[in-house]
C-alpha cells in the first residue's frame, strides 16, 4: 500500500508480481519433509546446521531447493545472526533478504517452505566436525575440544558424528544428566518395579540397576561404539587421543533430523494427483 500510495488494486498487483500472494496461499500446508545442512569456516572452529523443510520429498531433492538450504547455511554462518528473525532478515545477496527469496522460492517452486531452525557452534579452543545421513535426512555437529586441527581430529569426529545420528543419545556423559530428568526416571522404574510385584526392600536395587542401564543407553560416551562393541565410545575417543598425542574431549552435539516434532498429514498420493489433474 505505501508503494502503490494506498492504491488496494494496484498493491495487490505488486503482491502478484513478487509472488507473496501466491506464497501466502501455501503458508498453512505442513511443510515436514526437507534437508538437514551444515557449513563450517575453514578452520572448522565455527560451525552451522539448519533446516529447511518442503511438503514433499521430491522438491527436497530439486537441485534449486538443495542450493537454497545450502546458502542459507552460508549466510547463517558468514552473518551470525542471534535467532531465526535475524535469520530471515540477512542479505542473501543481490536477491535481498533470505525472507524475500524464499518466498520467491515458495512462488517458483509450488510448495510451502520453511527455515525452520538453526544453530551455530563456536567456543573457545573448540573444533567442529559434521556428518549428513540419509542424503540430508539427519544432520550432526560435534563440537570437540582439543589443541589438534580440525583435519587431525576428522575421523574421530566423523564416528563420533555417524554414531550420534546413529543412537541418538540424549546426553554426552552422566555428568551431564538433568538431575530432574534423573528424578523422573527413577520415579518411573520404580513403579515399574512395584507393579511387577517385587518385594519393596530389593526395588531400589532393581531401579539403581536399571537406571545404570538406561544411562549405558542414553548418555554418548557410555554407549557402545556402534563400529567396534567391544568398546564404548568414551574409551574410542581416548585410544584416538592416545594415538594423536594430544587430549580431544567431546563438548557438544547437535543433531537434526528432518521433520521431527512436526505432525505430518497423511495424503494418498494418487487421489492428490486425481484432484489436481480435475482441477
């Protein structure tokens, strides 16, 4: 309305023309499927992973929607802005803002599409190293701390890496353990013990146990090395220490898989592609 000095037709020409009515159309179609991506500066201390997600696979796997996710993790890591607003609001280039080209993205493509989330790694005498499964389904950053380069540290970190999208752990170590986390547990295998009728002086026992257990299963560095079970993961990153000669001590992950905690709506295909070709 300003451009057009208050003129309604002529703004919703313009609207037309940069494609945002079309855009807003799609806004509220589910947007789960996409790709996970990472960018790293070329010392590998600073790190970046995103997700940008799409209605379907297929425009997951167009060449124009793989570049788009890729520069975004570029602006993401070249800007550093704090949360997604700042994000959005960065130059992408002669194109404008990275809000303004995806929604031309939206318009060209035909489906709706979304940077739904990002976050970067960067600490002091820390490196980072990445991994991507599944052609961009999972994505993960370790960040490591360590004297040693990150081209030193890249098949440490790489294991380390297939193995956290492999198992999924929800902590590093047991140190790192949310104390209430702990608490809810206990609480739930305590009456776990209880319902199966065990006597009540060897629950406690049996939920120590178990809790021992979980942990073994939760925690990165006490779950066996997924690429050799005879040791667990804490005692590979130390033999791989031991053989650089320099300490490596694994400080943070993160890891991204596509379209987790989005409701997805189930469609049949062939009826989708019936209502178009009617319509």
């Amino acid at each position: 309305l300003v451009e057009t000095d208050g003129d309604i037709e002529k703004a919703i020409e313009v609207l037309r023309e940069k494609g945002l009515a079309k855009a807003a159309k799609k806004a509220s179609r589910v947007a789960s499927e996409g790709l996970v991506t990472q960018a790293f500066s070329q010392d590998g201390k600073k790190a970046v992973i995103v997700e940008v997600n799409s209605e379907t696979d297929f425009v997951a796997k167009n060449a124009e929607f793989v570049e788009f996710v890729n520069n975004v993790a570029a602006v993401a890591l070249e800007k550093s802005p704090s949360d997604l607003e700042g994000l959005l609001a960065a130059s992408y280039g002669a194109e404008g803002t990275v809000s303004e080209v995806l929604q031309e993205k939206i318009s060209k493509i035909g489906e709706n599409l979304s940077i739904r989330r990002f976050e970067s790694l960067e600490a002091p005498g820390t490196v980072n190293v990445g991994y991507i499964h599944g052609g961009g389904r999972i994505g993960v950053v370790v960040t490591l701390e360590t004297e040693a380069s990150q081209q030193d540290v890249m098949a440490v970190g790489r294991d380390v890496a297939m193995q956290i999208a492999s198992m999924n752990p929800k902590f590093i170590s047991e140190k790192d353990v949310d104390p209430e986390y702990l608490e809810s547990e206990k609480k739930i295998l305590m009456q776990q013990a209880i319902n199966e009728g065990k006597p009540a002086d060897i629950v406690e026992k049996m939920v120590v146990g178990r809790l021992k257990k979980e942990l073994k299963e939760t925690c990165l560095l006490e779950q066996k090395f997924v690429k050799d079970n005879e040791v667990s993961v804490g005692q590979y990153v130390e033999a791989a220490a031991k053989s650089l000669g320099k300490s490596i001590v694994v400080k943070g992950m993160v890891r991204y898989e596509v379209g987790e905690g989005i409701e997805k709506k189930e469609e049949n295909f062939a009826e989708e592609v019936a209502k178009q070709m009617n319509s």
